[in-house]
C-alpha cells in the first residue's frame, strides 16, 4: 500500500471515518458508548452505514456475517470495557472460521491511563487488548491520535490477509477528539511466493488409481471452487467439502459427493482413497470424527499455512499459496484419469441412499429439507445455528453457491444465527434466512429491534422444541433424566409482534410451513416464523458419529 500523507489536521475520529472510506467500508454494526460517541458523529457524514444493534455481541457476529456473505471485511464498533469483553464469543468464533472481521473499540483516555495499576476509570480494565489475544491474530493499540488511521489500514489489511481472521484495535478514547495530522502510513511488501514442487505433485498423482479432493473453508475464501471443479473432472475424484467449504461446487457437479462425510457411504470414499488432495483445510475433529478416519496412504496440502495444513494429518508433499493459483498450476500439471462416468453414476447412487434413509429414518427432516430445496431462491443466504434443525441444514441440504450458507461449526458458538443474519442481511446481496432453535435464538432476541428499526431483509425461523434438543438427545443417549434441556419460553409470535414484526406459527414441517415459508421469504420486511417441532439430530453430530475407533 502507498505512503499517504495528509496535511490537513482533523480529528482522530474523522482519519477514523477517512480510513474506513478508502478501505472500502459500506456497513458496519456497533453500539453508542460514552467513549466512542465521537465516530458515530464522523461517520454520519461519510457512506459508511453505521448499524445500531442492541449488544456487542451482535455487532461482532453480524460483522462475520456480513464477512461471510460477501468476502469483505466485517466492522465491529464498540466501547470500552464491558462493551468491548461482550464481543468476545463472536470474535472467537470469526477466528475458527476465518472470517475478516475487524473489532474497533476504545479504551480510557490516555491521559488516566497509569501503567500497572487500575485507578477505577469508567470501563477500565489492566490490559483490554490482552482480553483478545487468544481469539484474534493480532491486537494494535494506538499510541497517538495521528496513528490512528495508519493502524486501522494495517488492522484491516491483517484480517483479509490469509489465513483471515479477526483483529482487535484499541483506540483511547482522548484521541478521538485530538486534532493533529496523519501520519504517513505504513509501507507494505509483498512476500515472494515459494515455488511449488509441481513435478512430485505430478508424480504422486500418476500412482494414484483411486485420488479424492477434500476442500475446506480456505478454498471457498480463495474463490478456487470453478478450478477445484475443472481439476475433479480431470482427475476423476470426487470431492467432499467441509461445514466451511459448503457451496465450493453446484450441486449438480458431477464430481460433488453429497453431504456429509459422517455418512457411511461418503466415509467409504475416503477409506478407499489412496491420495487425498486437502485443499485450504485442517481436517479438523468435527469433520474428521475426532480423527477416527484413517491417515490416507498419501496426503498432498493445498494451504497458506504448513503448519496448519500438517497438524491433524501428516502430508507427504505440501503446495504453499493461495488455494485459486495452486490448483490453476495443477491443472496444467496432471494427466487426464478415465473413470468420469462411473464416479458420477457412483455419487448418484450414494446420493439416493442417503435421502432414502434420512425419508425412513427422520421424516420431518425430510420435509424440512425438501422444502427448503423447494422454496429458497439460489439467492437466499441461509444462516444456521447451533441447534438440531441446523446440524441437518450443515450436513444435508443442498447449497446453491458459495458464501450462501452461514455455519458456526467453527468454534461452535450457540447464538450465532440470529445476529449474524443482520449482518447478512445489511449486506444487500439476497435475503437473510436465519435457522435458529427456541433455546439459541433467547441469546440475541433483543435485536429483533434492530432487524424491525433498520428494516432488513431477514426471515428468522424458530424451531420450537421446548428447550436444547442435541443435549436433551445427549442425555437420552446416556440414560439421564432431562436435566436444565427443558425451557419454559416466551410466546414467540406475540414477541415478535410486539417488536412490531410478522409472526406466525405452525405445527411441523408440512404444508403449512411450506406455504407460510414462501410467503414470508417475498418480502421486503423482517418477518418471524416459528414452528413447532422435534427432530433427532442428523448423523453429523458427535453422538450419532459411526466412527467408533482408528480404521
């Protein structure tokens, strides 16, 4: 990035503004606090649409929510102390996923800082940035007023850069309203590229009879899904995606196997692979059934991150570099294998299975499923939460595209659907589909006033079951009685209405649902449907795994 001088002094909230202007910002979420007053007031004056919410912890998942629908950096606005600790479950959760999302919050005023001690500011604490140290890849905080639209360019420029993530910028609040010059901003180089050992790649790959392609949430971030397609037909190997990677290929890739891994017939796909290409992926333990699947017998890494790419399986060769260039210069590299046809015949056939059992074994996850298929326009940005009826939708429905499914199978942050549709839904690119249950969606149902006063294109789904249905399957499974699983609620469609929302209720996942479902996604407006119903949880989820040991 250049060197930018500005000679015109302003106030540290303005470079703030200026600096959000020319990184492109469009939307960013946040909550007014005593100390952070003055870039609500500079923003007003710029096209940064500053978004109320009604909690900090909104505003750093629907930060990750936008970042999730459209690949750009997500803002997170908030205050001191308190406000600032309230963000910390999002930031965790944008960090095991990956998700450019840029915290901005103050602190004290400088001038009441003393070092080594807490003198009982208002929101003081010893060290805030230290709060974020284990969730974010870095923390800045600025030392001067003219810093600070330099370290909010670098912030940023740090949570896009792969692997993404989030970043924490602590700005004392004094300097917001400090009037100096900006200082130069930082210079930046590109780092050289190591070059890739193509011709061991190729190698490897002529031995291979039987190569499979596993692709997670860096391949979809890369946008390497059109040439992770071209190379699958090349090869003749069918590729399994992970929670992250959902939406990489169409679903009528002749190539695509069918969602997900913890299903038999998909597993066996990889239990008779004797090479996996693993492309922008850890293979982490929910995908890999806590690493219950076998080490492959030759593991080539697509990845920005060796270390990454080697911590759960030992690769024999590993291609440092985005996922999108690497796989382009394997495509020039790789012979042509026969077998298109039969694999894609195969995949049908695993396909139809797998519908065929989830129809005999869960038939309202069958007509939950078919109905979304059915109603959800390939526009729709699908958000789903911790909760049963989202293990099936990140398991088995069918995603149109990339960055059309919202999954928090990262950390695992129950409470995620509902904020970070807002954040989807102010993104402009489709309408906001949240999937939530009765107990996740208590987490953030303040901000159903948010959705009605910014007026978002969000249609919230609560599958009321009566309380955490996976832990009341856990303790099912283990013999127990129900213990703390069993929630008493509010009257969910007088709730929404008295946020002055549509809502609506229905029994099951039928006709009724079908219709109100397509109804309420036509509409300009937020809107709030809530079914009753109960649901086993799908074979993704850790209780129901078929893995029972190494092999």
């Amino acid at each position: 990035m250049p060197v930018v001088s500005h000679a015109k002094p302003k106030s540290g909230a303005d470079q703030l503004a200026d600096a959000l202007g020319e990184l492109g910002v469009e939307v960013a979420f946040g909550l007014p606090g005593v100390h952070n007053l003055p870039i609500w007031e500079a923003l007003a004056s710029t096209g940064v649409r500053l978004l109320g919410v009604r909690h900090e912890q909104t505003a750093g998942y629907a930060a990750d929510g936008y970042a999730r629908a459209t690949g750009k950096l997500g803002v997170a606005i908030v205050t001191t102390g308190p406000g600032a600790a309230n963000t910390l479950a999002a930031v965790g959760e944008a960090q095991a996923s990956g998700s450019p999302v840029l915290v901005i919050a103050t602190d004290i005023p400088s001038t009441l800082r003393r070092p080594g001690v807490v003198r009982g500011v208002l929101h003081e604490s010893s060290d805030q940035a230290a709060l974020f140290a284990p969730l974010t890849k870095r923390q800045f905080t600025v030392g001067a007023p003219e810093e600070i639209a330099g370290a909010t360019i670098e912030a940023a420029r740090l949570a896009q850069q792969p692997q993404s993530g989030p970043v924490y910028l602590g700005i004392p609040t004094d300097f917001l309203t400090a009037t100096t010059k900006r200082a130069p901003d930082p210079v930046h180089h590109t780092p050289v590229s190591e070059p890739l050992d193509l011709g061991r790649a190729r190698e490897l790959f002529e031995r291979a009879e039987r190569p499979l392609i596993w692709a997670g949430g860096g391949a979809l971030r890369a946008g390497a899904g059109a040439v992770i397609g071209e190379l699958a037909e090349k090869l003749a190997a069918p590729v399994l995606t992970t929670f992250g990677a959902r939406g990489l290929l169409p679903p009528e890739h002749p190539c695509l196997a069918p969602n997900s891994v913890h299903s038999p017939e998909v597993g066996a796909l990889w239990d008779e692979a004797d090479l996996v290409l693993g492309i922008g992926t850890d293979f982490d333990g929910l995908m890999t059934q806590n690493w219950l699947m076998p080490p492959p017998p030759t593991l080539i890494t697509v990845n920005v991150d060796a270390e990454d790419a080697a911590k759960n399986y030992r690769p024999e060769l590993s291609l440092l570099g985005d996922a999108r260039e690497v796989v382009t210069a394997l495509l020039g590299e790789l012979p042509q294998k026969d077998g298109q046809e039969r694999l894609t015949a195969r995949l049908r056939r695993i396909s139809a299975a797998i519908r065929r059992r989830i129809r005999e074994d869960e038939p309202q996850a069958a007509d939950f499923l078919g109905t979304l298929e059915e109603v959800l326009p390939e526009d729709t940005i699908l958000i789903a939460d911790m909760c049963v009826a989202g293990y099936w939708i990140g398991g088995f429905h069918r995603i149109p595209g990339p960055r059309k499914l919202a999954y928090p199978m990262g950390w695992g942050t129950l409470g995620f659907a509902f904020p970070a549709s807002l954040g989807s839904a102010a993104a402009g690119t489709g309408r906001a589909v949240c999937i939530t249950g009765d107990g996740g969606f208590l987490y953030g149902v303040g901000d159903l006033a948010t959705a009605a006063q910014e007026n978002l294109p969000v249609t919230v789904v609560v599958v009321e079951d009566g309380g955490y249905g996976m832990l009341r399957f856990d303790q099912e499974q283990a013999g127990l009685p129900a213990r703390g699983v069993d929630l008493d609620g509010p009257d969910f469609v007088a709730l929404g209405k008295s946020f002055g929302l549509r809502s609506e209720r229905v029994q099951g996942f039928g006709r009724a649902f079908r219709r109100k479902l397509g109804a309420f996604i036509q509409s300009d407006e937020a809107n709030l449907l809530v079914v009753e119903a109960a649901m086993r949880p799908p074979l993704n989820t850790s209780p129901r795994w078929y893995r029972k040991e190494r092999g």
